[in-house]
C-alpha cells in the first residue's frame, strides 16, 4: 500500500491539511476532491489504486472539513474554489505541473468552477455525480418555504444539518457505514450549514460555468445513485466542451468509497486514451 505525506497549504490564512501520495515526479496529479461535509477519508481506497497506475494524487480536507480550519457550517463554493487553487500551486511549485482534478459530488462542482477560473495546469477534469444545477432537484417547495421561514430570523447565528435533507442512507447503500459516520463528530459537525451557505448551495448552476472549461471532461453517473437524477449528469454533457465523456457506472452516489477498484480502472483508462 502506498504512503502517503502529510502536508499543510495555507488559503486565506487557514490551514489546510492534506495526503500527497507520490508515484513520479515526471508523471501527473490527481487532486481529489471531497463531497459535501466529508473530507479526504472518501479517497483513503481510491489513492493508492492510482499512485499504483503511476499517477501522483493528493486528497485535501477543505476550509470547515475535516482536519483543515475554519469555522464549522459557514463556506461558499467560491471559498472551495480558492482552497482548490491554493492546493494546485502546492502541486505545481513542490511535484509537477500537469494536474488532473477528480472531483465527487460537491467536489465535481468544485472541479468545474476552478477549472473554468484558473485554467492553467489543469489537463483534464473528471466530474462523479456532480449536481449540476441542485435546485433542480434538492429544493423543493417544502425546502424553499423553509429557507424563506429562516431568512426572517437570519440575525440569529444557527446552523442545520444537512442529514435533514441528504440522510447517508440515500448516499450510502452500505446501512453498517451510514451508521458509523453519524458517529463521527468530524463529519457530523461538518455538515451543519448556516443559512448563508445552503443560499449559496442552492444557487449552484454549472450549465453557466461548464461552457467555460476548454479541457477533456469525463462525466461519471451511478446508475444506483438514490440522491440525485440521471438527468444531472445529462445536462453537464449537454453543455460541456469537447473531448467530453459520460460514462453511467455500476454504483451509487460515492463510487470511490463503494468500488474503488472498479473507479480506478475507468478513471485511468479513460486518462490512457486521452493521452494524459
């Protein structure tokens, strides 16, 4: 099994905290990126299957996730996006300069958006179960008169969890680990939102961000996949750039926790044919 190094990047003044596995310094690298509240542990199988392939990967926690800093609840995807960018010049100064961002639910959203605002190094993207535009889908009409009730006693610092809406068990079909991370205070904790982040959540649209991206997408959908449409991943194909791929896998929601070896052979295969 691969070992991986500890490392610490710093966005806006806080800590991030990450795992570089390193395979070549000649070759490629993975960042991996996190779903939404969890952190690098989603990647703990995935990683060393790639570094295994010869690529470098490294698999950050972001602000208010995980081991990093930041106050519990409170972050935007712009926020994200900086962590993510912070992270790539990590790369690009102290491994290489050819970068690859894999990113897995938020963090699929997360790839797009920096991809489209910071190019340079990044040779490709491959998006798992992105929610391309989540108020399709996630905000129902319950949901929206719940965020108008709460904008009225906004003055009051407060944060709800998530699991209200996205319980494991839509995101996990294995009930043995749903039960297990509701033991775990730095997931749980993680995945209480204050009203500023879920507006901010529920304003993601990558129909307006994919068109901007000018390198090969490979674009992932469970079939199993109980918390969100097929028709997420359809609409990001529908508008992203050339040399573009989707591909429908034999998983749920979290691929690289469900069948991590399964993930890894699409993942390199398609980086093989892509020439990267």
């Amino acid at each position: 099994m691969p070992e991986f190094k500890e490392i610490e990047v710093l966005s806006d003044g806080l800590k991030l905290y990450g795992k570089l596995y390193l395979a070549d310094k000649s070759k490629p690298t993975i960042i991996l990126l996190h779903g939404l509240g969890f952190h690098s542990f989603e990647y703990n199988d995935l990683a060393p299957l790639l570094v295994q392939q010869g690529y470098n990967c490294l698999a950050f926690d972001f602000r208010s996730c995980g081991r990093s800093e930041g106050k519990r609840g409170y972050w935007t995807i712009d926020d994200y996006v900086e962590d993510t960018k912070k992270v790539i010049d990590y790369v690009s100064a102290n491994v290489c300069e050819n970068i690859i961002l894999f990113g897995n639910s938020l963090g699929a959203d997360v790839a797009i958006k920096t991809t489209a605002k910071y190019p340079k190094s990044i040779k490709a993207i491959i998006s798992a179960n992105c929610a391309t535009r989540i108020a399709d889908f996630a905000l129902t009409p319950f949901r929206r008169f719940l965020l108008n009730l709460l904008r009225l006693v906004r003055f009051i610092p407060f944060r709800i969890s998530v699991n209200y809406f996205i319980p494991y068990e839509l995101i996990f079909e294995d009930k043995k680990r749903a039960r297990e991370l509701y033991k775990d205070e730095s997931v749980t904790d993680a995945r209480k939102f204050a009203l500023s982040t879920y507006e901010d959540i529920f304003s993601w649209d990558m129909t307006k961000i994919a068109p901007k991206v000018k390198v090969p997408i490979l674009i992932l959908q469970g079939k199993k996949d109980r918390l969100q449409p097929l028709s997420q991943a359809e609409l990001l194909y529908s508008v992203a750039n050339e040399p573009k791929k989707l591909v429908l896998t034999e998983t749920g929601h979290l691929p690289n926790i469900e069948n991590s070896k399964y993930l890894a052979g699409i993942v390199t295969g398609w980086l093989t044919s892509i020439r990267i």
